[in-house]
C-alpha cells in the first residue's frame, strides 16, 4: 500500500527553569509582566504527528510519503526522516516561513509556559493531494493528522472528490474546531482515530450518537490509554487490542503518534486488524520507554521477542516476515 501522512512537521525547544514561575510574579503588577528566566537545560526536538507517524513508519519498513509544510530550516530534519526511511519529497518548502515551532519552559513545580508558532505549517493549505498521487504512481490510504485547519479540510474534500479512502485523526485540533467542521472531517472516512476522551468530545460537538458516527465512517479506531485499543465497525463485535507490559514510562509524549504508525503499517502488510492494533500497540511501548517522539531505535529481534511475549506466537509468526 502507498500511504501518505498529512500533518505538522514540527520541533520543540523544551526548557526547565530551577525556580518556581510563582516566586517571580508579584500579584498587583501582573497587567505589566515583565520576565526573563534564566534556565539550566535546553532540549530540541523532533516533532510534529505527521512527522511522527512518518518516523514511526520508516521504522517499520513502509515507506510512508509525508505531506506537510515546512521551513527552509528544514534541510537537517529531512535529512534525517530520509535516512529512516520517510519519502519526504512531497514536503513544501516555505519560502518565507520557519517550521513550525513549539517553544516551552518548565519550572520546578512542573508549570509551564509554552508558545506555538505555526509558521510554515499555515502553508500546508496549498498542498494538492492530486500531485502527490501522481509523483508515486497512485495513493491506496491518505491519513490526515493536525495540521492547518484549512488543509485538512481541504486534503479531507479532494480524498472524497477522487475517490482517495483516507483516515481522519483530528487529535490536538479538535479542541478549537466546531461541530460543523468535525462533522465535515469525518463524514466517509475509512478509518476515525481518536482518543478516549477525544470520542466524547467528537459526539458532543457533532450532535451525533456513537452510532451514527459508525455509521458514517468505516472503522472507528479509539485508544484507551492503558487499557490498549477498541476497533469497532458498524454490526461487528468490537476488536480489544492490550498493551504489551512497559520497562519504565518515560514519556507519554507521541504514544498515540506511534500506535497510529504501526497500525498503518499493518495495514499495508495485509495482516488484519487485529494484529495491526497489535503492531500499533507494541510500537507505542517503545516510545513511552523513551525520551521524545522520534528517539527510538527498532531492533527487530527485540521487536519480535516483546511482541510474542504479548501477543502469542501466532500473532508473531503472522507479523515477522513484515517486518524490515
């Protein structure tokens, strides 16, 4: 299958202040703040779900194509998506704007005080699927992730115009999309990705029933966190797929990125649902075990060893011969 992951490309400044923000304000002057903080580590990121899940892919061995926007500082993440096995040729290039950035301090009390700036990713509206398809012969599934409002509605409608089955994943827009929009976004997809949380906020800004939701896409896809995943189709029992047993939890950070990629992944090799679920589930393990989204390495013995441990040895002689 050729996927394409539409979505944020992304990097993330991660700072930590030893004080506390509280300590610096002072209550009868907060209409005039005023503040530098002088902090102790920086971390830079890579980040952003469609380069997430594109990552997580390559990792796997699916070659998955990125669609997004990004910044003429772009040249160093490419490089490495490259080298794991992402087709990045589809990424436009802004010539004006930086990738889009996520800046962030965090004190000793775990506050924090972030800004995101979108930059580049305000581009990816001009993206055409159309031209994607035909650079790689054709698209057989078009995930679509955050990214610019308006291109996702817009890679959302050019799917249904020409007949492009595509999963929808609103994640972290969902809080500032209306129910017209949701309801637009989800309206045919082949697969809806979505939260637990994020299933009860899609029903209650669309106005639809879980029900009539399944009715109206495909496959609904819903991650419970620790409990694993539920696949459900419309007159179908549902699909309860478990979590593997962690080493540490690290970092939650990009977990839901991760099952997404393994769960595509499957798709393409043809394994069924369930053990695409699997698959997904097993890879968020490795990244929960780590710190940031994209600083996993994927050994296949060790892959397969965790994975038979959790799934049985079924499940692993179905998924092996898959995997790079």
């Amino acid at each position: 299958m050729r996927i394409a992951v539409t979505g944020s490309i992304a990097t993330d400044h991660l700072m930590t202040f030893p004080g506390r923000f509280a300590d610096q304000l002072v209550a009868d002057q907060l209409h005039t703040v005023s503040l530098s903080f002088l902090v102790d580590n920086l971390d830079v990121r890579r980040g952003g779900v469609g380069a997430n899940i594109c990552f997580g892919m390559g990792q796997l061995g699916t070659r998955p194509i990125l669609v997004g926007a990004a910044g003429s500082d772009f040249d160093e993440y490419r490089a490495w998506l490259d080298r794991h096995g992402v087709d990045t040729d589809s990424v436009r290039i802004s010539e004006v704007l930086h990738t889009a950035r996520f800046v962030c301090t965090t004190d000793a009390d775990h506050n924090q005080i972030g800004s995101f700036y979108t930059g580049a990713m305000s581009e990816a509206r001009q993206i055409e699927l159309q031209s994607v398809a035909e650079r790689v012969g054709g698209l057989d599934l078009v995930l679509i992730g955050a990214d610019d409002p308006e291109a996702m509605l817009r890679h959302t409608e050019e799917c249904r115009t020409r007949s492009i089955p595509f999963a929808a994943d609103f994640s972290q827009q969902i809080a500032r999309m209306d129910g017209e929009e949701i309801r637009t976004l989800l309206d045919g997809a082949t697969y809806l990705f979505s939260n637990e949380y994020e299933k009860g906020l899609i029903e209650s800004k669309t106005g639809w029933t879980d029900e009539e939701i399944l009715g109206r896409v495909g496959h609904r896809v819903t991650t419970l966190g620790a409990r694993g995943v539920r696949i459900e189709r419309a007159g179908e029992d549902p699909i309860e797929v478990g979590v593997p047993e962690e080493d540490s939890k690290v970092d939650p950070t990009g977990v839901g990125d991760a099952f997404r990629a393994g769960f595509l992944s499957g798709l393409s090799w043809g394994v069924g649902l369930e053990r695409a679920a699997q698959v997904g589930c097993m890879l968020a393990t490795l990244v929960i075990e780590t710190l940031g989204t994209q600083e996993y390495t994927l050994r296949r013995a060790h892959f397969m060893d965790r994975f038979t441990k959790a799934y049985g040895h079924e499940a692993a002689t179905e998924v092996q011969d898959h995997l790079a």
